[in-house]
C-alpha cells in the first residue's frame, strides 16, 4: 500500500458497477487515513424535509438528502484538522458545500461525467472554483474544468480496473470458433444504433451472436432481435464469463469520458469496435480497437464483420488490449498516480 500526505477519500460505489472496476477500489491501493462513505446508513433516520432546503439550492440534480448529511459529516471532520486533504471521488454527487468551510484543509474532487451531462445536472458550478484540485477521467473534460479552477488545478487520471479479476481466458480455446459480439452497459450507451448494427449484421452474418448485458429498460428495443441474447442484473461471475467467451467488444456510445465496460473489455483481451465521441482515444488506439463517427451504424457493423472474418487481426488486437490495460489502466498504476496528485496538492 502507497504512502500518501493525510487523505480523507469521501467514496462512492455505484451499485451497478462490478467490484473490480469500481471507483472505490483505489482505497485497497492507497494509505488514506480514513475512507467515508457517501451513503451513511444513518441518513435514513433524518427527516428528509429538514434537508431539502439545502440540498435544493445546491443547483445539482444528483446532490441530495443522503449526500448533503455525508458532506456536513465531512465539514465536520474538517473543523478538526488541519493541512489535510479531502478527496471526493465522485464530485457530481457528493460535493457541493465544503470548500466554504476547509479552513487550512485542501478538497480534491474527481469528475466522471462529459461536460454536456455536467451542464444539464449541475445548474451551478461556482462551488468547484474553490478546489485545490480536480481530478478528470478523460482528456476530453479539460478545457472545461480548466476554465473553472486553472490548469494548475486539474490532473488527468484514467480510471482503473482491477487486471487481476478481468484477464483473458487461461485457455484461448473457449474463443475458438465463436462469433459472438458482447456489449455491457447502459448510463450514455447508444442503444438505437446497437440495434441497427445487429440488424446491419444479421443480415450479412446470420452466423454471429449478440450477447447484451444492459437494463430491463432497453430491453425492448433489442431482446426480440435476432441473434440476441439479453442480460440483465448479471452477477460478477457470469459477467466475468460473457466477457472471457466473446470474440468482439462491441460498443456505441453518445458520449464517454471513462467507461468501466470498456477497461474491463481490454483487461479481458478483447479487441473493441467503438464511437469517436469524448474520451474514447484515450483508452483505445489503433493497436487495440477500431472507433467509427457517432451514429454511424454501417460503418460499425463493417468493422465488426471484418474483425469477425480475420481471427489473426481479431487476436493481435485483443493482446494490445490486454497491454495496454496493464500499462495504464491496473489500479496499481491508477493509485502511483494518484499518489502525485496527492503529493502535489499537498505542496501547493
């Protein structure tokens, strides 16, 4: 475990997302003094017309009664130490109040959602002027949180993935002779141009499977498509499995900045057929995945095709991604990361 100057890690697991992959796995990696929940078990005894009227003013959709008693916890703790650092790791949720009350204390938050998703939830951004920090996920949220807080202020730092749990298969045979394309997901997936491209697919390949692991509420759009085989509340287990088993990664985005799904794809070794929308370059380049305009079905179904009929190309891209998820993306490499973060907020 890495050393770091004093941290508190105000962290948040969202519920859907698998442990490996979760944005509060970086606490197993990093020494931080104490790690508090965003979601305190005792928020539910506290009458929820006593907060509202704070919550409400924040100017954020995704803040409310259970963030703003984690955040008064937090306020708290600061007026009872000094020079340490607060670090909210989900800052679109659980940050709004504190930078008002830090004191000699300094407040990191990290940002995972695109700009334009930003600006619909979060009506109000002065609070983040007053961070010492902003940690962003993918090169495309900069320009952005620079024009809040300054370039000094803002650290890219890719999101992790857990290398360990998500590996390719121990034995390459379970591959052998499958066509099968797997998308996972749901938050900011483009779910009318999935089904065109089964469509687009199926009618040039009737040999290859769709395996859709997504909500109950995209099911209808796609689960009576032919070739498709639809997932929903899968276990960690057999999502493990999907993605050992597939050959393609296949996923239309609108937007991205980080996205679990895919580091978990190129963790498994899987060659990724994407959308060129926000961050996406920053995790996939030529050498591991093949990214198409936004929208653009016929092209994805194309690449998808060409990738299925060419298993040499298809293999040699599922080891760059396998690489290039141990080069950047392990949470041992996220955490080194951080810890500079860390250090250089801390020095500020």
């Amino acid at each position: 475990m890495l050393e770091i100057p004093p941290t508190t890690l105000v962290l948040e697991q969202i519920p859907h997302h698998v442990h490996g992959s979760s944005v509060d796995r970086i606490a197993s990696f990093l020494g931080y003094k104490r790690c508090v929940s965003a979601h305190q078990p005792w928020g539910k005894h506290v009458p929820q017309f006593l907060t509202r009227p704070l919550w409400e003013k924040t100017g954020s959709d995704w803040y409310w009664h259970e963030t703003l008693l984690t955040e008064g916890y937090v306020i708290t703790l600061m007026q009872l130490t000094n020079n340490e650092i607060y670090h909210f790791n989900n800052g679109n949720n659980a940050y709004a109040l504190s930078g008002s009350w830090k004191g000699s204390n300094k407040i990191i938050a990290t940002y995972h959602q695109p700009e334009a998703t930003h600006r619909e939830i979060t009506r109000d951004s002065a609070h983040i002027r007053s961070l010492d920090g902003v940690v962003i996920v993918g090169t495309s949220q900069r320009r952005f949180f620079e024009g809040l807080v300054g370039s000094d202020r803002v650290f890219h730092v890719p999101l992790g993935v857990d290398t360990e749990f998500f590996r390719p298969p121990p034995d390459p045979s379970v591959r052998a002779g499958r066509r099968a394309c797997l998308f996972v997901g749901q938050w900011l997936r483009d779910i009318p141009m999935l089904a065109r491209v089964v469509r687009l697919v199926g009618e040039r390949r009737r040999d290859v499977s769709f395996w859709v692991v997504s909500s109950k509420e995209n099911a209808g759009q796609l689960q009576h498509l032919r070739g498709v085989t639809y997932f929903c509340n899968v276990p960690d287990d057999e999502l493990w499995r999907l993605y050992q088993e597939a050959t393609v990664f296949c996923l239309p985005l609108i937007d991205c900045t980080a996205n679990s799904a895919l580091g978990e794809a190129l963790a498994c070794g899987l060659p990724i057929v994407t959308t060129d929308v926000g961050s996406v370059r920053d995790y996939v380049d030529e050498r591991c995945g093949l990214v198409v305009p936004a929208g653009d079905a016929e092209r994805m179904s194309d690449e998808l095709i060409g990738l299925l009929d060419d298993r040499a190309r298809c293999d040699a891209m599922g080891s760059a991604s396998r690489e290039k998820a141990l080069g950047s993306l392990s949470w041992p490499v996220v955490a080194g990361a951080m810890k500079t973060v860390y250090e250089t907020v801390a020095a500020g």
